[in-house]
C-alpha cells in the first residue's frame, strides 16, 4: 500500500462506510488532462454515483481516473467502476463529441451552467453537449415542459401550445425528446423559431428515440442535445430517472402537462421540488387518465395551476415582471346600472310594451323610482317611451 | 303620529340612515299569524332587503306587515314595498302551494334549514318549499353542484357523473335546475336513486326554463324545490344573483363543474367564501373557456382542485371520516427490485441471450454483483438460464 494515504475523516465524509484510499500524485501524471479525464469517467461511472462525486470533488477527476485505472484506487465500488474499463476510448468519444459540433461541459468551463450544481453530490461529472450557442446562455432563461409519452391529443396540443408560447416571450424550452409531450413541446419551441434543449438518457449521438431523428437533428441545429452519458451509450430505464433531475435542475421551474399517476413527469416535477424550482401543472379533463397526475401534483399542493405561458412566466420569471393578465369576462353595460335601475329593467318584458305600474309591480319598486329609473335608461339607450307605456331597445 | 315609537337606536342600527317608526300592537292585532305576514311579505319585498330583515327581526312579521299595509310604517323602503300591496293574495298562494303539496317554511319552524341563519341580514324572510320530505333532514348532508348554463359535453358528463356519486354516497345534490351543469347534477342524482334540491329565482310553480318541466316534477317528487319567492313570480335577473347565496347558505360546500369568468356560478362560490363553506373546483381543458372560471378559483387560492365525488366528500364530510383514496398508478413488480438487480435487468437486451461480461459492462457493474443479480432475477421468473448465458423471460 506504498504510497496511498488513507483519509479516514474524508472516507467518512464521502463513502458513507466505505474506504477510501487515494494517493497523492500531480494532476498531469498520466498526461491526461481534467477535460479527459472527466470524459472516461462519464463512461465507466453510471449517472448519480455520489461516492464517484466527492471523491472527484476532493481529489480532482484526473487523481481519481489514473488510480481508478492503475488500481491503486480502493474504494468498495471501484470493482463495478472498472467494469466497464475495457469499453474505454475516450479520444474517440471526443472525436465523434466533436464530428457531430459537440463537446464535452466541464465544471469551471464558461458555459457550465450553473442550476446543476445545486444537485449537490447528484450533480454531473460532465455533459456531452451537441449545439453551436453557448449552453449557460441558452439556458439562462429556460423553463422545462415535460409530460406523458401516450399524450392524448388535448396534451398534444397544449404541449405544443406552450412550447411556442413561451418561445414567443423569449424564454427556453427544455425537455426529453420523448414521444407525446416532450415532442410536442420542442416542436412548438422550434415552430415558434425559438431555442430549445434535448436532455437525453442516452449519448448525444445516439437517435432515441428513432423516430425522433429530424426532431433531434432541429434540436441540435436551434438549441443544444444534452447528456452527461459518453457517445454510443443506449437509453436503459433507469437512465430515464436520473436524468430527469437535470431537467428540473437547469431550468427556471418545470411545467407538467399531461401525467398519467405513474408518469416519469411526476419524477421531473418531484426533482424541481426538492431543487426548491417551481412545478407549475396544466389541468385537464377530470375524466382523462392523462391528466390524473397532474391533478394530484395540485392536489398535494407540490404545483401551481396554470392554463398559459403568460402564468407560467410569472411564477418562473423575476418578482414583480412577467405578471400574467387576469382572466376577466367581458364587463356589460348592464352591470354598470345602479340596483334600482337594473331591477326596472329587469322588470321590463323583453318585447311587449309596458306602463310604469306593471314595471312597478313587478319590480316590487314605487312608481316615482322607476320613472327615474326609466328616465336613465332612456338616456342610455336601454328603453323608449312609444305609445301607451315603455319598450325595451334590442342591444 | 299617535301610537308610533320612534326607536332612534332602532333606526340607526336596522336601517342605515332612514327613519323608522313602527307602532306597539299585540300580535294576532288584525287576525294574521306569523306564517300568514311573512307569506306577505314573500310577496311584496324583492330579496334581500336588510332593512325589511331587520324589522321583522326586531318587531315581528306581523307587525311589520299590518302596519305596512295600514300606512302605518314609516321607513324611506316603504314606498317600495307598498307598490306590490294591489297583488297581495296571501290565501290564494298558500292555497296554490298547498295544491302543489307545498307549504312556506318559516325560521322556527322544524325543517327551517339552519345553514340559511348564516346569511345574517341577507336571509329570507321564509321559504317555499314543494317536496314531500322535511327540508331540514333533505338539506342535512347536502352539497351544491353548480355550473355554466352553456356547458360542454365534458362538463355536462361530470356534472351528472358527480351528481350520482354523491348521491350513491348519501349525499343530498342541490342546485338550481338552470340548463347546463345544474341539470345535469340534478338529472344525476335522480338516475342514482338520491335526492336533490332545486333553488329557483321564481315561484316554486313555476317552471323555469320551460323546458325543464319534467325534470322539476321529479326533483319535487324526489326531494324538493325550494324559493323564497311566492308562487307565480317570474325569474328576473337580479333574482338569479340573490338566489345564489340561499344554495350556498343550505350546503356543506360548493362544487363549480365549468363556469366561463363571468359565469353565475362564480357568484355561488363567492357566496360559500363568504359563509366559510368550502369550495370545490372541477378542472377541465386549459383550451374550454367554459373551464376558464373554474380554473381562476383555483389559482386565486378562491376553491380546492377536486376531481372526483370522494374528494369532494373529504372536504365536505366531517373532519376525520370520508377521506378520499389517492389516486395511484399500479405499483410495478419492477419497483420492487434492489437498485443493482434493476441495474441488470435494465442492462439485458429484450430478446437476445446475453453473457455476464457484457451484461457487466453495460450496467456498470462488478460481475459478481451482476451474478447475484441473475440469480434474483431467476429465482423472481424474470430471467432464464440458456445455453450460452442469460434471457430475459417475457412478462
């Protein structure tokens, strides 16, 4: 055990009962740089490994993938991270990264962007990243939309709708490319001409799904493909999972449109929750499977209820801007008729002619009132004096 | 002015600023009961007259009445409530209500709805009721279901979805037999065997709208109709309004099926507000203006999102008892898994048979852990071993 040194305050700290044994080396041993470095990890580390994060956080990634490699590192994980050491060829990952205008993100590179580091321990070693803008501008002001992939076509349209709407005002659609929702979202994004971002369970490289191709490629031309997977990597089912949290993580607040009570929506929303990020829902029909998980996240008080983009930007957008028009029915005339006024109206039949004590009667109001009310409903152009009484003028 | 007391103190509080005098008379002074003045007073004030509440409830209907009717009564209304006196038939009406198996219901009597007290100022000076039962146990466990008059076909099938529910639950459903949502409610509750009540803006003889003539029968035959207006008054607008706050003061809480922003049936769930009774809010698509209202109550932090009758019976129901079940997708076996053995059973491609090693590197773990992970899954029928390495077994 030459030249290890066993830290027994940091192996409490970051393994959680495990140990930990790292040596003391210059960063450029190996002559791999941190970037490099970085990349191989991508690949033999599975996403949300948090032993893997401190120890790259205490001792740099390019200490931890040199003794990871030479297997001088212990670590009671190490044996499932060399796992996939045989797999590794990370100057082709780069190469192919860079082939298809890709690059890999590092911590401390300028367009990191920095929502992700509020993942703690669950943050990302790295992301992959297709797309020519700098993706801490892209995402500067981005809101995810995210919802089921058997979407009915009520979601269909409203994901759509969103999409473009929140464009329009200038903000950023983030989601899965999945089918149902998500697809419709970055399609309304791109519709509207605006900028939008894929996070993928899979490389950046890889079309999934494979329907998705000409989305993907869009995405990747008008906004940015995201992974913190290396190239070639395949979508696994709990991939899924871990990558919602990135969604929630580098945007502004997550918008659940269509959610069935099982739907991986409801783990993107739950993500934003714990971020402290807002979860704004789109109701829908009562009698829609589609829309049952989105009711319990407002149920449950973990969502905002939202009907539009504009509702959406107050809640994700700065305090005190972005506030939302009121939803208001038209104001008629009518209401602006004092109580008495309106009651002689009211009294009024809607055609036949009418004398001031008919009206009185059935107004249950004095004579001498309901003239005057008369009077200024004649001076608003409500009623008219014609022989034998009063009438109604048709508005 | 022999005979008359001034009660200053009297004045100022009951009639906000006009003079009232009233006279000191024995009860039975011109052979009229109670029950007989406040069937005259039905007549000949419009609804919601504080002033004429708070004579009544200082002096006495009796009073109030004989001496409205002699001249005597002096108060800046009166000139106003005398302007119905030609109409005045108290017999006839109590007559043409009984014929209609009906009868006025006055506050002390046994079926008086207490919820109605809770109006304060703004409760009728009685009721008119048509329905065999005492209104009292009808309205006991009672909720309003109320809503747009041009509905949806959604809100139409939720209305009387919910309309039965709640009835299949014991519960009374009262509305106020409008086109639209309110008949939908009621139509549901009498598919479903319960009872329900109408509120009409008009005569309990009355049928309003016209088309409604069937459905009132049955909702008298099958619970009751109910108005604080005498026979053969019409509806009139403003009586719409004031009607509102009786279906709100006799319920538990109010449930708005759809409502556009102007829709009366926001007027009913400003009235619950106002009465402390829950509101309930049934959301619909953010694309029908018909839910547009509905949505508004929600997010005015005005009504509680509920999606179902037993949600609805939570907030209404007493504290404790009738808590609706969480609405949950079914819980997969696959959840069930350790999070390394999904980590393999991800891994596994659906059909092809598969070694340990390439198992290993796809999953990212150790090949002993990936073992033990087959194992589990064997032993759980998920996998098999075949000749050259593992399957996954159809499910």
């Amino acid at each position: 055990m030459d030249g290890l040194i066993v830290d027994s305050r940091g192996a409490r700290m970051l393994a959680g009962g495990s140990v930990v044994a790292l040596p003391r080396r210059p960063a450029d041993d190996l002559g791999v740089d941190e970037r490099y470095a970085r990349a191989a990890l991508s690949r033999l580390v599975e996403p949300v490994d948090k032993s893997m994060v401190g120890l790259v956080e205490r001792y740099g990634a390019v200490t931890v993938f040199a003794d990871l490699r030479s297997g001088v590192l212990q670590h009671d994980r190490a044996r499932h991270w060399r796992a996939r050491l045989g797999r590794l060829d990370v100057e082709e990952d780069l190469r192919q990264a860079a082939e298809l205008g890709g690059r890999l993100v590092c911590p401390g590179d300028a367009e990191w962007p920095p929502g992700v580091d509020d993942l703690g321990a669950r943050r990302p070693l790295a992301l992959w990243v297709r797309g020519r803008q700098s993706l801490t501008e892209v995402l500067a002001q981005s809101v995810a939309v995210v919802g089921s992939r058997a979407a009915t076509s009520y979601g269909s349209h409203v994901g759509a709708e969103l999409g473009a709407e929140l464009c329009d005002r200038g903000w950023t659609v983030v989601s899965g490319a999945a089918y149902g929702i998500d697809a419709c979202a970055h399609k309304g994004a791109l519709a509207a001409g605006g900028r939008t971002v894929a996070v993928l369970a899979c490389g950046v490289d890889v079309t999934y799904p494979a329907g998705h191709r000409a989305l993907l490629e869009r995405v990747a031309e008008e906004g940015a493909i995201v992974s913190e997977l290396p190239p070639r990597e395949a979508p696994m089912r709990g991939r899924f999972l871990v990558r919602n949290r990135l969604i929630a993580a580098m945007t502004r607040g997550t918008v659940v449109v269509e959610a069935s009570p099982r739907s991986g929506a409801l783990n993107t929303a739950g993500e934003a929750i714990a971020l402290y990020r807002p979860v704004l829902a789109v109701p829908g029909p009562v009698t829609s499977a589609m829309s049952a998980g989105v009711h319990q996240l407002v149920r449950k008080g973990m969502a905002e209820l939202v009907t539009n983009a504009a509702e959406v930007i107050e809640v994700v957008g700065r305090i005190g801007e972005d506030l939302a028009p009121e939803v208001r029915g038209p104001v008629r005339q009518h209401d602006r008729l004092g109580p008495d006024v309106a009651r002689v109206l009211d009294a009024m039949p809607v055609r036949a002619v009418c004398e001031v004590e008919a009206i009185a009667t059935r107004a249950g109001l004095a004579a001498d009132t309901v003239l005057a009310g008369l009077e200024t409903l004649v001076e608003q152009g409500w009623v008219e004096e014609v022989l034998g009484g009063w009438r109604r003028i048709k508005k």
